[in-house]
C-alpha cells in the first residue's frame, strides 16, 4: 500500500482509484465527492480502545481510494497529547475523551472544530462463570467481592468515579490500575472477581470475560471527538478519513464493536 | 579533562567511551530541566506520592531480604557444587534478568495467583496474595534475585576454594566454614550485590502491575504512581521521577564505596 | 603401621598404597605433577578417589569401591594441611587465625586464644599475634600457618611445599623451626628439596607419574638411588646393569670398576658430578667413559657439564669449575673423558 516513488505512478494509481471509486456502489458514495483528488498518505493518532475499529476502517478506506495510505498509531489519549504538542508529525487525532481533545484545542493545534463519533460506557467484567455471582453494580461494594477498576487519573477510572457517586454506591477496589488492558488481564485471570471497564473492551476481550450491563452506566457516557490536526501537509484526505469515520460504513462499525451513537 | 591513560589504549576509545557515558547521563540531566522546581516539594510531598515512595522502599527492603536468604545459598550450590544440569538451572536462575518484567508478572500469576498452581494451597492456609503487599515483594524478590546470585556466584569463584579446604582442615565443620569463612571473604560482593538487588526491587514495575496490581499504600510503589501521575500531572510524575532517580544514585554511590574498600578477597601473602 | 592409604584416581592416572607409623615424617619426593599434591589432598580428604581404602591406627577414613562406601569430610579427620602459600584467612588477626582451630573444636573465644598465644609463641610469632595477613612478610605468614595447623592439634600433619614460596634465608630459619615442630609428629611432607627431606624425613618416597617408584630411609635412598629420577633429585649419577666380579657392566657393554655385589646380580653405580674429572684425551683412571656434551650449565661457581654416553647407556654429569671448562674448550658435541676412582663409585643390588 506504500507507493511514493515515481509521479507517474502515483497519477496512474489516482486514475485507477478514481474509476473503481466511480464503479462502487453503497450508501457512503456521497461523501466521496473529492475521490479522483485524493493521494499521498496521512498519520492518524487514535486512542488504544480504537485499535480494532480503526484498523479495519483504515483497510476499507484505503481499498476505496486506492494510491492513499493511512498509518495509524495506537496510545493513551494522554500520550498522544503529550505526543502532539510535542510535535509528533500526525494529521488526524481521535481521542477516547473530550477532555483531552480539549487540551489540544486549548493549544491551538486543531483545525476547525473537533467532531464526535462514538460514545461509550462502563460494564462490568467477571471471569467465566461468574464466580462471584455479581449481577448489579451495588454487588461490586459487596465485602469480599475483590473489584478491579481503573484509577481515578484515567477515562474508565474518572467514570467509575462518576457512576460511584451517581448512584450512591461506593466502591472499595482491590486494585485501581491504570490501563483498561490491566483491568482486564485481573478479571480474565481470575486474580479478580469483577472490573470496570467499557463495554467495547469486552467486546474485543472476547470469551476471557463476560459483560454485565448495569442502568447506572448511562451516568458517565464517554464521548469519543476525532479532528484534523492544525499541522497536517494533507488535510484533504484527513478531511476525506474523518468522514469516512463519522459516515455510514464508520459507524456500522463502530456499533459492531459496541460503541454508541454520538 | 585531564585523563591518565595507559599507553596502549586507543584515543578513539576514550572518545567513544566519553559519548556513551554522555548518552547515558544527558537524558537524565534533560529531566531535570523539566521539572517544576518552585513546587517541587509540594509535588513530591502529595499523600499519594509520600505513601508510594514508602511503600517502594519497605517492598524493596523485604524483597533485598529475601533475595539474600534465597541468593546466597542459590549462588553457593551453582559455584560450589557440580551436578548434571547445573548450566541449565544457572541458566533458568537468570532468566529473570533478560525477561520482559510483565512476562515475569504473567509466570508469578500462573504460580501464585489467585487461579495459579499454588494459590489453592495459600488459600487454603487463608493467605491471599493477590493484590496485597505480599505479592509486590514477591515480584521485586523475582526480578531482583539474579542480581545477587549472579555478584555473589562470581565472587565465591574468584575467592576460589582454597581457604575453605584450609579451614576444612582445622576441623571447622561445614557451617563454621561458611560462617567464619566463606561469607566474610564474599562480604563485599553480597553487599554490592543486595545493593544492586534493592535497586533493581525500586525499579520494579512490569511484574508487579501485572502481578500485584495497583493501590494506594498497599501495591502501588513509586514507579507505578509516576507512571498513573504522568496521565494527569506530567510535573509531579517528572518530580517523582527524579526522586527515583536520586535514590538510584545514592544506592549505586553506596556500591562503589563499598568496593573501593580495601579488598578482603586480597592474598594472605604480600 | 598408623596411617595406611590404598588410592586409585583414574583421571590422573594416580594409584598409591602407602603407611606411615605413628611418630614417622615421611618426605614425597617428585617432579611436577607426579601426584604429589593429589596424595595428601586424598590422605586430607579434599579429593575423593575413584576407589580405595585408608584408615588412621584402625579407624577407617575412607574406604571407597567396597560394598559399603565410607568417606569422612576433612573436618573429622583430625588431618591438618599446611600449603606452599600460607593462605591465612584474609580478615581474621594472626591470633584469630590461629584460634581457628581450637575454636572450631569448641573451645571458647578466651581459651582457644590462649592456645594460640602459646602456638605463636612456639613459632616464634608471638608479636605478630594483632598483625592482619596482609601486613606480614612471606616468612612471617608462613610461621603463623604452621603455628595455626599445629594449634589445631592434628594427628597428622600434611605440609605441601611449605618453604618452596620462600626466599632461602627464610627458608632456611623456617626449615629449622620445622625440624623442631615436626621432630615429634607424624607427619608426611611434599617436597622437591633433598634437602628438606634429609632435615625433616625419617623415611622418603618417590613418585613419578602418580605411582611410587622407590621408598626407603632417607639417607639409604638418597646415596644409593635405584631410579634416574631419584639420582637426579639426590644429584648423583647413576648407572645400571649387571653384577661382575670386578664391579658393574651396564647394557651398553661398559665396565664399572668398584666393590663387587656378585655376579649377575641386577646392579646399580652412583658416582657424585664433583667426584668426575673431565679430560679432553683418555686419561689413566680406574673408570675412564666416553661422553659427548649435550649441555653446559652454569651452577654457583662451578659449570655443570652435562653429556649423553651410550656406553654407560644414558645421561652422566659432572661438574668442572670455570677455569677447567675454558681450558677444555666446551661447547655441546664436544667429544670428552669422564674419569673416577673405584673407591668414589657405590655399587649395589637394585
């Protein structure tokens, strides 16, 4: 998928693109109007619980505008600000939280305004089998229920704190990690009785865990904000990736994985 | 700089020795630049930083403990006795020193966990280890304990045997050879190598995030709190950050006072 | 007999059966490698042998290759070895090194110090008693090993080379304080020094390539040597053959003229190198040999000339003082006279 060598290949490739492009059929057509234009590649920052949607977003997008290419890298939110303002050469940042895009609108070093493209809420984690026998959030504040949540410091962990304090339940956690995965990797190794965590991260866990939902989780609904980023060198297709991302194909997806509408 | 050099080392090695040695300490001069000095008290003394540094160093000094009562013998079989497969239990000993520490952190929860080969046993005995201090000792003793076999393995071969037939031969028992004898002789390599142990247990961070977890007080030593600062506060995880480094500093000082004692492994003849 | 040993270790290719009574100082003589070191480490109980037995008046030490396997650790063996170097422990005083011992038997700090005093005293050490190993002089260090092996009051004391890492007036003041020690003891000592082996030794044994080659009282080996290599050691020259009536034939068909030992009698002929006169023609003498120089080597103020003869069926030396060797013109392939009296040669049954 990486071509950057000769023009005239990268002109024939345009051309090719631009008339399978023409050819496709499907409900995304529309926001393709700018397809014969679109070349080179773009960067994309994308927070670590995007990994599996974005990946197969990334893939289908470039099938579609064929001579494109999108490199995606995967972190923390967090680390990808520090990363940005630092001067990482990315063109595209979709973060798990607004507030960390804010932190990049603070500084002036995004274009336009940033749009949101998913939601998310917590769930509960037990290993297989449920040994615990939790079935409500009120049962994690149970004694001798070993919980696992995500420290205060980061996304799961400050909505953990939102639901705790939205339902009156207060938590008394074995463990309060700092990354989704560590939670995860507690509860699938039966180290704990249950987690915090989203529901998309149990979705992609698979069957090392399974999901409880729980109606307090609607108190701290994660909103998920991408936008171009102010020093991209090709914000025609970073404009042309965010559409495919908010657009009809991007938000199959999204619900797929167990994301919610914006 | 005014260097005395043997003559027959090359210029150019001290050049390059001078840019490895620059690599190596230029990153952590930077660090400093970043560090909000006016409120670095402040930073260094939150409740959660003063119960993360104490932690670190109670775990670390437990785990030094352990890795002495464990290393010494560990060392004395692998440099004192012969066996068939001894190349391969020294080999398997400093697997954790070239391990990933999560790697580390994966294999103790498959021992000791909660669902590991012994976490039935400890239950039954009504000791849980998951998620309590016990388990962060555990994780740093693992990392940690081939630092000191390694020192001391060295220095018991370097000391050789000699000394030991001597005593033998005085009529001291085994245990009185290795008291009197043995030990005193590799004094300095033990406290080196418990030295370099403690720093290796501070250090910890793989093996007791995937093992121990991490709570406030009870398992969340000071790199696993810069490390949960650095997503919200970056400057009191910088501040930390040197806080570590300094006492990383002081330990390794500590160590090469000790080996600029006057030798005791010296000869008895002169 | 008090000690008797019987050791195989097939690696060195070493095999020893050897006694020594009680009050006896046994001198092993031997070049390097000769297994020397490998016999006391055994009799110690440093080395365990492939196979072998060996026992301290009736008490077993080892015994190895039977149907019951017997191995005593050298710390019950009540063996004390004193090395070539001194190996004094590095952080212990003089004086607590030679408490080791008795502190090792049990005794307390203060008794098994006052032994010691009395030990370093007896080596004339006793002001070193505070010194640290790493202050004291070869010599000095060496003293207080011996005091230290002797505080440990073993039945018997195994000394490696004890004054070989010494310079010679050392040695020699130590040589003498170890005859005194060593008078009384039952003792083996390592050596390569005839020297030591006549001031210390009631009996001597010779190895070479880990086997006994020749044993006896010292002054019998050392003058009437059966072996080359002990000839050597004992600086004699040494000639074998046959028995005749007017004294020695050797194989190479060469007549010895000396006392007779009888007829067809395996025989031995050893000649002192100062007792050879070196001449250029055939000179008129009891024994006149051919010889050709293979060597010319200079010892002290003398040379020692040393030349191949196969009549005599080997290697024969004398020793000629610088003068002489300048007048004969020496130089290796010289064609010379070895010439020696009747009365300067031995003659006896090998």
């Amino acid at each position: 998928m990486k071509l950057r060598s000769l023009p005239s290949i990268a002109i024939a490739v345009a051309v090719i693109a631009g008339s399978s492009a023409c050819s496709s059929t499907g409900p995304a057509v529309p926001s393709t109007r700018s397809t014969a234009a679109l070349s080179g590649s773009i960067t994309v920052f994308a927070a670590a619980s995007l990994t599996g949607t974005f990946t197969v977003l990334a893939t289908k997008f470039e099938a579609k505008h064929r001579g494109t290419t999108v490199e995606l890298s995967f972190a923390g939110s967090a680390d990808l600000v520090t990363q940005i303002t630092n001067g990482a050469p990315a063109d595209v940042f979709a973060s798990a939280d607004t507030k960390n895009m804010t932190k990049l609108t603070d500084a002036n070093l995004v274009e336009g305004k940033p749009v949101n493209f998913a939601t998310n809420v917590l769930e509960i984690a037990v290993p297989p089998g449920n040994p615990a026998s939790i079935a409500t959030f009120a049962d994690l504040a149970k004694p001798g229920v070993r919980t696992v949540v995500c420290a205060p410091q980061v996304p799961c962990g400050s909505a953990t704190i939102a639901v705790e304090q939205a339902s009156g339940v207060s938590l008394a956690p074995v463990s309060e990690e700092s990354a989704v995965t560590d939670v995860l990797g507690k509860v699938s190794s039966g180290e704990a009785d249950a987690g915090l965590v989203y529901v998309t991260d149990i979705k992609a866990a698979g069957s090392k865990v399974t999901g409880i939902t729980f109606p307090e989780s609607s108190a701290a609904v994660n909103t998920y904000p991408i936008a171009t980023l102010t020093g991209s060198a090709n914000v025609a297709l970073a404009k042309a990736f965010i559409d495919y991302v908010t657009g009809a194909i991007g938000q199959e997806e999204f619900a797929a994985a167990g994301f919610g509408k914006p | 700089m005014d260097i005395r050099r043997s003559s027959t080392i090359p210029r150019w090695v001290i050049v390059v020795a001078v840019v490895g040695a620059v690599f190596v300490l230029f990153p952590l001069v930077a660090m400093t630049t970043r560090v909000d000095w006016p409120n670095f008290l402040v930073l260094i003394t939150s409740p959660s930083s003063v119960a993360a540094l104490l932690l670190s160093l109670r775990t670390s000094l437990a785990a030094t403990a352990a890795c002495v009562v464990l290393g010494v013998p560990l060392a004395l079989m692998l440099a004192r006795t012969e066996f068939r497969g001894q190349r391969l239990v020294r080999a398997l000993v400093l697997l954790p020193l070239v391990l990933p520490p999560v790697i580390g952190g994966i294999a103790l929860l498959a021992a000791f966990g909660r669902r590991g080969l012994l976490g039935q046993t400890f239950d039954f005995f009504g000791v849980t280890i998951a998620f309590s201090t016990t388990a962060v000792v555990i994780a740093q003793t693992f990392v940690a304990l081939p630092f000191l076999v390694l020192s001391l393995e060295s220095s018991l071969r370097l000391a050789g045997t000699r000394y030991e037939a001597v005593a033998a031969t005085l009529g001291a028992r085994p245990t009185t050879v290795l008291r009197r004898i043995t030990l005193p002789l590799i004094f300095p390599a033990l406290l080196s190598g418990a030295v370099l142990s403690f720093a290796r247990a501070l250090g910890e961070f793989g093996a007791t995030l995937t093992f121990a977890g991490s709570l406030q007080g009870v398992t969340r030593t000071l790199p696993l709190e810069i490390y949960l600062q650095r997503e919200t506060d970056p400057d009191a995880a910088v501040a930390l950050s040197l806080v570590l480094v300094l006492v990383a500093v002081l330990v390794v000082g500590l160590t090469l006072r000790t080996s600029t004692v006057p030798s005791l492994v010296r000869r008895g003849t002169s | 007999m008090s000690l008797a040993i019987q050791a195989r270790v097939a690696e060195r290719g070493f095999d020893v059966s050897l006694e020594v009574a009680e009050g006896e100082t046994l001198a092993i003589l031997g070049p390097n490698g000769a297994g020397k070191s490998t016999l006391l480490d055994i009799v110690a109980g440093l080395l365990r042998p492939d196979a072998g037995r060996g026992e301290w008046a009736g008490t077993p030490l080892f015994d190895i290759g039977g149907r019951h396997s017997l191995w005593l650790p050298p710390h019950r063996r009540g063996i004390s070895l004193l090395a070539q170097e001194p190996l004094l422990f590095p952080h212990l005083s003089a004086l607590d090194n030679v408490a080791f011992g008795p502190r090792s038997a049990g005794h307390s700090k203060d008794a098994a110090r006052a032994t010691a005093r009395t030990w370093l005293a007896e080596v004339e050490a006793a002001d070193l008693e505070s010194s640290r190993p790493g202050t004291l002089s070869g010599g000095q260090a060496q003293r207080v090993a011996v005091a230290r092996a002797l505080a440990a009051s073993p039945k018997l004391l195994l000394l490696d080379e004890p004054l070989s890492a010494l310079d010679v007036t050392v040695a020699s003041t130590l040589r003498r304080m170890l005859r005194r020690v060593l008078a009384t003891r039952t003792a083996i000592v390592v050596t390569h020094e005839v020297l030591d082996a006549l001031t210390f030794a009631d009996r001597v044994v010779v190895m070479n390539g880990g086997a006994i080659i020749e044993q006896g009282p010292t002054r019998e080996v050392l003058e009437r040597p059966r072996h080359p290599f002990t000839a050597e050691l004992a600086g004699l020259n040494l000639l074998t053959g046959t028995g005749s009536a007017a004294g020695l034939v050797t194989s190479g068909g060469l007549t010895i003229v000396g006392e007779s030992v009888g007829a067809g009698v395996k025989a031995a002929a050893a000649v002192r190198p100062s007792a050879i006169a070196v001449h250029a023609v055939p000179p008129d003498a009891d024994n006149v040999v051919r010889v050709t120089v293979s060597d010319l080597e200079p010892r002290g103020d003398s040379i020692r000339v040393r030349t191949e003869s196969s009549a005599a069926g080997g290697s024969l030396h004398a020793d000629v003082s610088p003068g002489r060797a300048a007048a004969l013109d020496l130089a290796p392939g010289a064609e010379l006279y070895f010439a020696f009296a009747a009365s300067e040669v031995s003659i006896y049954p090998r």
